[in-house]
C-alpha cells in the first residue's frame, strides 16, 4: 500500500525480493495539467503496472465492503509505505504477519504526514527511515528497525527523500525477510521527544522576510523542489510570485525585504539570504543572477512582507 514517490523502491525492492505481492493499493488518479482534464496515476501506481500487478484504488478502506475485497487477496501480510488512508482495525487484524508501515522519520519525532519537509523546516540535523508496526494511533506502533543519515546545511526534501526512499527500500526487505523467519523484534516507541507533522499548508509556502535568515533558509530546503516556498516579487499588479529553491545564508542585515546586492541578497530579521536558484510562474529553475538580469527589481527595493496591504 502506497501512493507517493517515496514508496517505489520499497515496492520494487519486495517484488526484486520475489515475494508474491497479491495486490497493490494506491490512491485514486488525480486530475493534473492546467486545466484539471488528465488524470494522472500516482507514482506507485506506474510502478506496480510496470511489474504487471494488480492495482486497487478505494477511495477508503472503511466500510464491509472494502475489507471484503482486501480479504479476498488472503494477504499473510500489508507493508505500507506513504499511501495516505487510514488503516481501520478490521483490515490491521486481517493479515496473519501483521501490518508494517515504512515511515521517513525518526519516531516518535515527526509522527504525520510530512517528516522530511518539518524535519528540515526545524532545522534538524539528522532523520531516518523506520520500519515499524501499524496501530490505530497515528505513527504511534512499536519500532521494528531503523536507519539515520544526515541532513546536510544544503540539502532538500527531495533530496533526503530519495536518499531514505532507498534506505527504507533495503531495510524493508531485511524486515519482510525477518518477519517471515519469526524474528522481527518490536520494540514500543518512547514516550517522551513526540512531535507531530501535519501536511504543509498554502499559507506556510510564503516566506515571510521577518524570520530570521537560518528559518528562511530551512523552509526554502524543507519546501524543494516542490511545493516550494515563494516571495512576491515586481510591481503592483505586475507582481510575480517566485519560487525559491535554494538559498544561502548571509551576514549583511537591513529591513526584512529590503535587496541588499545584486548578488541577489535580501534582508532577513536577523541576517540575510542569498538567492541561488529561483523558478517563475511556468518557467523552468534558473540560477537567481540570470533572473536578476531580467527583473523589474533592483538594489534597494523592498519585497512585500505577507501582510502588506496590496499596491
């Protein structure tokens, strides 16, 4: 069971594995595109078609019906991994083995659904991949086995959820083959250190100048490559909303907004930001000096702080 991105190489890895994997759940296709007419499979979705498997797309597990279908498949075992539904009780007793769950933090820190994006955005310095056992609770099941790697001052979500995604693809596979011999070790998770990570909101994207300098820098890195975190940049109406996707952190201080350089560098509320890599309204990334070039701003004007009354 799985939808994102995240969950592909668990799937490819179990199946590389030769476990026979009766059924694939994903999430439904979503409309994409401008106009909202294609509707797009998910990641795993693609995946589990390219190993010729089947693929199940409930809206929800609840309800006799969806039990009954699952039941059918007379699984010894669910592994899940970024899928999106809850599990009810009734589907978490079905299988014999048990049900694991493949989770991108390290519990009980950021239990929810965006650990890498809120580790980063905290500025954590290490995160992980966790195998563990699913409950009724939230990301609240004992702790089979984990693995912790860094999060470097540069990186981003997407890269620390490709680097895990792998991880948690080998450590899946070491704890199905552990599972099947009887000698998976739960072990129940701490009670102290719990945070939570609910999903990124709309209002959360904009950077709000003001912070200070290490928090703009982390919400750029914990919001790439996408959704992205984003400023308003130009003139009254002709003002553009621009994707930052890296940035760097900077001694020079002014009032949060202000461009200090053509480097470009913008004030924070305690030191600045380097821009190094933005993205306009439909335009591909583009190093900040090459937006520079062609934007309507300069040294000394002041990006809109959320807020500002419109020009």
């Amino acid at each position: 069971m799985g939808t994102a991105a995240f969950a592909v190489p668990a799937l490819k890895a179990l199946s590389a594995a030769g476990h026979r994997i009766a059924a694939v759940y994903t999430r439904a296709p979503r409309p994409a595109g401008r106009r909202g007419l294609e509707l797009v499979p998910s990641p795993v979705h693609t995946a589990a078609q390219g190993l010729g498997l089947a693929v199940m797309t409930p809206k929800t597990l609840r309800g006799p019906d969806a039990v009954a279908k699952l039941e059918g498949f007379a699984p010894d075992g669910i592994v899940a991994a970024a899928y999106g539904l809850i599990l009810p009780n009734a589907i978490l007793e079905m299988p014999e083995r048990g049900c694991l769950n493949l989770h991108a933090s390290l519990l009980p820190r950021w239990r929810g659904a965006a650990p890498i994006e809120r580790a980063i955005m905290a500025g954590d310095k290490e995160t992980g991949v966790v195998v563990m056992r699913i409950v009724e609770g939230l990301d609240e099941g004992p702790a089979a086995l984990c693995r912790k790697i860094a999060i470097g001052p540069q990186a981003n979500a997407g890269e620390i959820r490709d680097e895990l995604a792998k991880l948690g693809a080998g450590l899946i596979v070491q704890a199905v083959a552990a599972l099947e011999r009887g000698e998976l070790i739960f072990t129940p998770q701490a009670e102290a250190g719990v945070t939570y990570a609910p999903k990124i909101s709309k209002e959360e994207l904009r950077i709000d100048w003001r912070r200070p300098a290490a928090e703009v820098h982390n919400l750029v890195r914990g919001l790439a490559p996408a959704p992205g975190a984003y400023f308003e940049a130009g003139p009254g109406k002709d003002s553009e909303r621009i994707k930052l996707l890296r940035s760097g952190i900077a001694q020079e201080e002014g009032p949060p907004g202000l461009i200090l350089d053509a480097r470009p560098t913008v004030a924070c509320g305690t030191g600045s930001v380097r821009l190094l890599e933005v993205q306009r309204p439909g335009k591909r990334p583009m190093p900040a000096q090459e937006f520079w070039r062609g934007a309507r701003i300069g040294e000394g004007t002041k990006l809109p702080l959320p807020g500002d009354a419109a020009l």
